[in-house]
C-alpha cells in the first residue's frame, strides 16, 4: 500500500541526530526543537514546513489549496510530531452487557459464517475511517443514513459481522469518553473510545515533553479534564489567569461561572514549557492576547518581553488545521481553528517582523494517520482478535482539504459526501477523492461494501435465517 514519500512534499527528509522536546530549546537557526523516539510514544518525521502561512492567505484567499501546490505548508521536516505508543493512554469505553436475544443471534451468526468463510476473510480485510461533522452529523443531530450505515457495519448484514470502523475527526473540546458517550445517543449505536480518534487524541503524548501547559479551547474549562487525562502534570486554562488579572485582556470574556471554576496563583513566577490550542476558541480576545504575550515572553514567563522573541519563543501546537467546518447553521460552513491559527501567525509577524514557527496535528498530517492505523489494529483484535492492519480501508470524509488529501497520500480509498463541507461538482477539482463521490455516507458504505463482497451483498440480518439452507429467505438488497 503506497504511504506517503518525502519527494511528494517537496522537502529533504529530516537530518538524523535531530533533537527532541526534552533537549534545551531552540537552535542557531532557531528552529523548534525535533523530537527523538524516546518513552512511550511513537514520533512521527513531519514533511512540511513549519513557518506560517498567514502572508499566502492574506494575498491569496483560495480555500481550495490542492495536494501538489499547497500540501507543503503545515509543519517543518525538521519538526516530528509525537503520538502515543498504545492507542490510548486510559480505555474508558462503557461496558454493554449483552442480552439472550444478542447472544443467540451471536450464536446463529457465527454459524451462517463458518458456512461463508471467504465472504468472512474480506470482511475482515476492510475497515472504514469516518470523519464525523458533516459525515454522520451535523453538530448534535445524526444524519438519518449515518445511523444506518453504523448499524449495518456492527452486524446488521447477511453475515451478521462486524465490519471495522474508526471515527477519526478534527473536532475537540471534550474527553474521549464523554465524546462518545455523546455520539452513542445521537447515533443510536455503541461508540467506544477504543474507535475513536480526536484531533488532540494523539497530542496525549506531549505530556512526556512538556510540564506546565496553557491549554485552550472548548466549552467552559472542559478542556482541562482533557490535558490532564492525557497525563500533563500542570494544566493552566486562560480562565485561571483571568481569575488572577483580569487586566491581561482588556476585551475578556469572564462569568462568575468562569471565577468558580478557575484555579488562579500568581502566574508571574510561573514559566510556561508550550501552547497548546486542542479546540477553537469560545474567547478570541483572551485566547490571542495570551498566546501573543507567551509567544513573545522571556522563556514563558508571563509579564516579560524577550530580547529575541525567536531565540526564546516556546513552543506553540495547534490540533488541526481547518479553515471551515459544517454545522447546523442553514448556510455555508463555519470558520474553524484554521483560521484562529492563521490569525495568530499574522499578529505575530506584525509584532516581530518575522514568521511563526508552529506544529499542526490532526488531518492530514501523516502522524495522524499513522496513529489511526494503531488505534485501527487494536480495534481488529479486540472485535476479531487479529491485531492486524484491514488491507482495505475507506476514508469518508466531507472535505477535500483535509479527509480527503490526507487519505489520498496515506494510501487509502477516499470517499467524498455532499452532507458538509463539499457542495461542488462531479468531484474536488484539487483533491479528487479517488473512490468516488456519493450523497451521503449510506452510499458511500454501500459501494465500498459491494466491492469488496460482492454486488449481491445484503445488507440487513435475516432474523429468520437458516444456515443449514445457507441463508434461504434472506432479505434483498435495501
């Protein structure tokens, strides 16, 4: 299966010897600092360059950056992006007990199976990968095919077999668990943290770099909960320096809800080890100030100005990199952090006259997708004990910029639905899916399905199946 290659992004791979997080900062070119294998996580060389792109946007507002012209942009090859070494640090996926209907339809399942093995070895030699805003939902509300999809894929089917899946999107701001918790009621089906891939899933493994973080982004102080799962030992929210001066942002945003909830101490004797922005901002005006006045302080210390804001900068990690995302708003999509980032990168060049140096996770990035084929094999053994890679794996996603180029240069089928982002013509003009294009997510399972097992492939179970019949009776085709 073709994986991505250092010539298609234009760049040199990164020099051996490169240098890690837990290295002293900074370099005579003052670069940030190049992770090294080390502990448990996984470091992934990244093949992009790192300097902002703010100026191209600001003089060329395509939102439509192709694979070849643009796919160079996000992150340094001198800078790898760590992810965890085991798919998740902590598994907390709800227990579901299963009932004597399910367990006799188990029973009558795995005997219409053993009657149909070669049908059984392809369906377990595909998997799929789902973005989720404006491929399943749109904000909390299912898209109706969506739920038959999933059903179909954890058993609903002629063999009665799991078909594996992964929900692998850029949205954030709340806890694996509590996630899906969330999608399981609006989906109607069982979604465990063991499938399921956040854009800041794979920056867990940042806590084995960095101490002390400024974590921003999301609902309330939600986000919290989520950097100190993941293991850092000191999680600042802005809201916490709010509560201590809330002179810092003269435009805040601060509810006595916020007060309660913040955790104020006198950040002046406090130095920040990095930035890290898992979600967009419910408070531009805080969020950037801050961001602003650490990316300029002296070694992260709040209320200082370095000498050389480069030399000195700490580092700053944003978890995706999208310009816009679909919601329940009747009308084009929604700006997202792609765009607080690249605001970001233009405040600072103003300020200092020179480009930001940032790393972005989430899709496309290939350390994504490399985690996604982690999290993808641990699940293949835990449904059919086979911790093994699907050779077939289906990216759905709605946009091109991210689900579908990221897709593309890790190998995999990309298919692209109308139900979010893409509203164009027969396909993306710079980043073809290279499955197809469907109306929504129920067609675009069904034509992978058929592909791999069959046009004749049925896709509801047949409660009254009679496997010595070898599945007489069976319902057709929906």
């Amino acid at each position: 299966m073709p994986r991505f290659d250092d010539a298609d992004f234009g760049v040199e791979p990164a020099p051996p010897g490169a240098r890690s997080p837990r290295d002293a900062r900074g370099s005579a070119s003052g670069s940030l600092p190049i992770p090294n294998e080390a502990g448990n996580t996984v470091e992934i060389p990244a093949t992009r360059s790192s300097i902002s792109d703010a100026a191209q946007f600001m003089h060329n507002l395509s939102l439509s950056p192709s694979m070849r012209d643009r796919r160079g942009s996000r992150n340094s090859f001198g800078t790898s992006l760590p992810i965890p070494r085991s798919p998740r640090v902590s598994r907390l996926s709800s227990v579901r007990m299963a009932d004597a209907s399910s367990v006799s339809r188990d029973i009558l399942a795995s005997q219409v199976q053993d009657m149909s093995k070669e049908k059984v070895a392809a369906a377990k030699n595909m998997a799929f990968a789902f973005d989720i805003d404006g491929v399943l939902a749109h904000g909390n509300h299912a898209i109706p095919e969506a739920k038959e999809a999933l059903k179909m894929l954890n058993g609903d089917n002629e063999l009665g077999i799991k078909i594996p899946y992964i929900l692998l999107t850029n949205g954030g701001g709340k806890t694996e668990a509590a996630r899906c918790e969330q999608l399981s009621e609006i989906l109607e089906v069982p979604i465990s943290t063991d499938q399921f891939i956040q854009s800041h899933t794979p920056m867990q493994a940042l806590s084995e770099y960095y101490e002390t973080v400024l974590v921003l982004g999301g609902e309330g102080q939600k986000i919290r909960e989520v950097a100190e799962n993941y293991g850092f030992k000191n999680v600042v929210h802005p809201k916490d320096i709010l509560a201590w001066d809330p002179t810092v942002s003269p435009w805040r945003t601060f509810t006595a809800e916020d007060r309660a909830e913040a955790k104020p101490r006198d950040f002046s004797k406090i130095k920040f080890d990095a930035i890290l922005v898992f979600a967009d901002s419910r408070d531009y005006a805080t969020d950037m100030q801050l961001i602003i006045d650490l990316l300029l302080a002296e070694d992260g210390k709040m209320l200082t100005r370095a000498k050389d804001p480069v030399s000195s900068r700490i580092p700053i990690y944003f978890s995706q990199g999208d310009l816009l995302m679909p919601t329940d708003h009747k009308g084009p999509p929604r700006l997202t952090q792609g765009c607080f980032r690249i605001a970001i990168e233009a405040q600072y060049k103003a300020l200092t006259g020179v480009d930001l140096e940032r790393v972005v996770y989430g899709k496309p990035e290939r350390a994504t997708y490399t985690y996604a084929d982690e999290v993808l094999k641990a699940w293949m053994e835990q449904i059919h004990n086979e911790n093994r890679l699907p050779k077939n794996i289906y990216m759905i996603g709605d946009n091109p910029q991210s689900d579908i180029v990221g897709g593309n240069m890790y190998g995999w089928n990309t298919c692209l639905v109308r139900t979010g982002v893409f509203q164009g013509g027969e396909n993306d003009e710079h980043n073809p899916a290279n499955f197809g294009v469907f109306p929504n997510v129920l067609e675009a399972v069904k034509a992978a399905v058929r592909k791999e097992l069959g046009q004749e492939f049925k896709f509801k179970w047949n409660p009254k199946v009679n496997p010595v019949t070898h599945g007489d009776g069976s319902s057709a085709v929906e």
